[in-house]
C-alpha cells in the first residue's frame, strides 16, 4: 500500500481541481455575457426569447441527447455501469426533498413554491460536468491511473449512462413542478352513472363535446331517445374508459414524451440495434474502437448523425445565452428573497454535493466489496463513477430549468428563477472547488485499493 500523500500534495491537489473548476465557471460566464449583451442592446425580446426556448428544447437538446447516446451507451457499458443509470431517482428525489426543506424553512411566495423545489432538484447535467470532469481528469488524472482495471477511465462516459435517465425525470417532474396550478376540468363529468339533468347538461355542454372522446353527439343521442329509461351503465362505462385511455395517452405525451426524453429513446433504439448503428454510426455487429470518433468514415447515414450532431452542438451555448438575456437588466432581488435565494443556494451547492459523497460511500459499505459483494462494476471502489457521481450533483441549477420557465411559467417566474441560478453561479467559483476537492480528497484517502 503507497504512503498516505504529504499535506503538501493535498494543497497542489486542492489548487489543480480549483483552478478546474473555476476555469469551467469562467467558460460558462463568457457564453452567459454574450446574453447579457444581446439582451441589454434589445436584440432578444420577450418574443425571441421564447422562439430560442422552443428551439433549445425541440430541436438541439434533443439532438444533443441523441448524438451522445448512440457513440457512447451500449450494452456492454450497462452492464459495466448500470449504477450510474440509477442515480438520478435518488439524486432527484433528494433534491426534492432538500427543496421542500427550504421552502417550508423559507416561506417563499406561494407562486415560487415549486420553482424552489426545482431549483434544488434539478443540477446542471451536461455542459459544467463534462468541462469540469475533462478539466479535471487532464490535470489530475494520474490519480486514477489505477483504475484503469475498472474498465472505463473517463467520468464522461459515465455521465453518458446518467443521461439515460436523468432528462426523463427532469423533463416530465420539470415540466410539472414550472405548470401553474389549475383547476380539473374534467372532475365533473366521469362520474355520473344515472340519468339526471346535471348529467345531460355535462354531456351537452360545449366543453364536454370538445374533449377528445369518443362521439359526444352519438351519446346525447342515446340519451334523448331513452331519456325515460334507466340510462346504460355499458355505454357510460364505455364512454368513461375511452376517455381515461385518451388521458392517459395525452398526459404520457405532454409531460413525459417531451422532445428531450424522445431523442434519448431514439438514441437507444439506434445504438442497441446492429442495422441502425451501422447506418448511423459505426461498422454492422461491432462497436467502433475505444477513443475512435462516431461516425466512421464508413457510416452511409453518417452525414445524418452529423449534422444532428451539429444541431445539439449549440444546445449548451443557446442555453447560456438565453440565461444571460434573462439576466440582461440584472437579477431581480425584488423577484425572489433573500432567505430563499440563500437556501437555494445552501441546499444546490452544498447538501447535495455531500449527500452524493456520503452514498458513494455508503455504497461502497454495503454492497462493495466490503460489503454484500454483488454491485456490479468490477472494481467496487471506484473512484473514477465516484467523481462523476458527485460532480452532477455540484454544479448550479440546470439552464434548462429557464427554459421551462419561460415554457410554462410567468415573466415573474423566469425572472426569479433567473436570480436563483445568477446567484449560483455567483458562488460557484468559491463553492464548487471546494466540494469537489473535500469529495476528491475524501475518495483517494479512503480507497480500499490504495
């Protein structure tokens, strides 16, 4: 076993992964500047905000999710890294939770309730982690040249199986969370199961004939022409599950079937099938070599996947940009207070960071190799899925939590939610490093296998 590194190593080691992380931060506030400009010289308006937020989430968040999907998910990295595609049930519903501590310990305006809790839940995925994580791994990967026996030495592949799964919950729990309450339309019209006036007056009336169902008229029709009998509990019962299917159906399409959750889903169709990878990527039947750019020059539909790749290229910079145009006249302090601003930022860059930390550990106690034994990655102690754990769960609030405002919520909203993550990132210089050079640090000293 190698000697314990002199405190000397620690402060080189603590310096490295702070100019890292403050160099991502930096890369992130020019992008945001260029918004702040075009938003101060009145080139983005109210209007052109919300056709940026339309195309960020239709077209290159989508395609972004796509083009990484298909080079770097297959089955063999599942199987190697399945963890990682679980980590956002606990990382969000933690999030959740942390969220609904602060506002209750807050008591921020009843309209920002839910936006706090979004705020908490929902950390920056894509564009920090993978400069912070290459960043990191360009200055201090010699940390882990050990582990390469684990089979992947690159923290981005394993944020690749994170996006499995953490855009399905951010996207569908996003979009719910952004929605402004609203009353149930249709509470009043399955439940009526005898003839009576109020029923005939639900099925006649205007709203009740626009819902997608089946045939209204074809019902009132019967109706009328048994208006003395007992009315068909079959045609209700029919009429009933027609149109909880229908429900069911438009609910799974308007907060689960986003844009972004159907670009993974295509992603995977494309990667795990043999016909589709080789049109769109790589050779029939085989993965491309490790470190070898998707597509191959073999690919015939490889200018396809190019140019989706281009779209999703200018997802993150079109966020930043649309960030910074929201902050153009500045945060509005007067939007969100201070109490919650500083709770926000409290439970996002600090307890969610240290929760990640602690359940690396705990994992590896339970069911690692000092444990029950059967977590499936071939080193249980590894240091490399640890970093990429946490450095999800560092990061400011997601860009992408803008756009749903902007998407589903008020000017007011955006404008707070806007302050929220100003503030973040305000921090984050100071923060961030910190968090993940104690996460580091913590990992290296108590790795089993050093």
């Amino acid at each position: 076993m190698e000697d314990s590194p002199e405190p000397q190593d620690f402060l080189d080691l603590a310096r490295t992964i702070a100019l890292a992380a403050g160099r991502s931060v930096g890369q992130a506030a020019v992008l945001t500047g260029a918004g702040v400009y075009l938003g101060r010289a009145g080139h983005i308006s109210k209007a052109g905000t919300r056709v940026l937020s339309v195309l960020s989430m239709r077209v290159t968040i989508p395609c972004m999710l796509f083009s990484r999907v298909v080079p770097q998910v297959s089955w063999e990295l599942l199987l190697e890294a399945w963890p990682m595609a679980l980590l956002p049930l606990f990382f969000v519903a933690t999030g959740l939770a942390l969220g609904s501590a602060v506002v209750k310990i807050t008591r921020p305006p009843d309209s920002f309730r839910k936006l706090v809790v979004a705020a908490v839940a929902f950390g920056n995925s894509t564009g920090m982690p993978i400069v912070i994580l290459s960043m990191l791994m360009q200055q201090i990967g010699y940390l882990y040249a050990e582990e390469e026996s684990a089979g992947i030495d690159d923290p981005v592949v394993y944020l690749s199986v994170y996006l499995l799964t953490y855009p399905i919950l951010q996207w569908s729990i996003g979009k719910w969370l952004m929605t402004p309450d609203e009353p149930e339309l249709l509470s009043a019209v399955a439940t009526t199961q005898y003839p009576s006036a109020g029923a005939l007056s639900d099925i006649a009336s205007p709203a009740a004939r626009t819902q997608p169902c089946l045939s209204a008229a074809v019902y009132e029709q019967l109706l009328d022409a048994n208006a003395s009998q007992p009315t068909s509990l079959s045609l209700l019962s029919l009429r009933d599950s027609a149109r909880a299917a229908q429900a069911a159906a438009a609910f799974l399409q308007k907060h689960v079937l986003l844009p972004p959750v159907v670009g993974i889903l295509l992603g995977l169709a494309c990667t795990w099938d043999p016909v589709y990878y080789s049109l769109c990527g790589g050779a029939f039947g085989e993965r491309l070599p490790k470190h070898t750019r998707c597509p191959s020059e073999g690919a015939p539909l490889g200018f396809f996947f190019r140019g989706i790749e281009t779209l999703g290229s200018a997802a993150v910079p079109l966020n930043l940009i649309m960030l910074g145009s929201s902050l153009a006249r500045g945060p509005d302090w007067t939007a969100l207070p201070v109490r919650c601003n500083v709770g926000i930022v409290a439970a996002k860059l600090v307890l969610m960071p240290a929760f990640s930390t602690l359940l690396m550990l705990g994992l590896n106690l339970t069911v690692g190799r000092h444990g029950a034994g059967w977590f499936a990655l071939r080193s249980p102690y590894d240091q490399i899925f640890h970093l990429a754990a946490v450095a999800v769960t560092a990061t400011p609030t997601a860009n992408n939590v803008v756009i749903m405002c902007s998407l589903y919520g008020s000017d007011r909203d955006t404008a707070a939610m806007a302050t929220a993550i100003f503030s973040q990132y305000l921090l984050a210089p100071l923060l961030l490093p910190c968090t993940l050079t104690l996460a580091i640090l913590t990992f290296h000293a108590l790795d089993p296998l050093r």
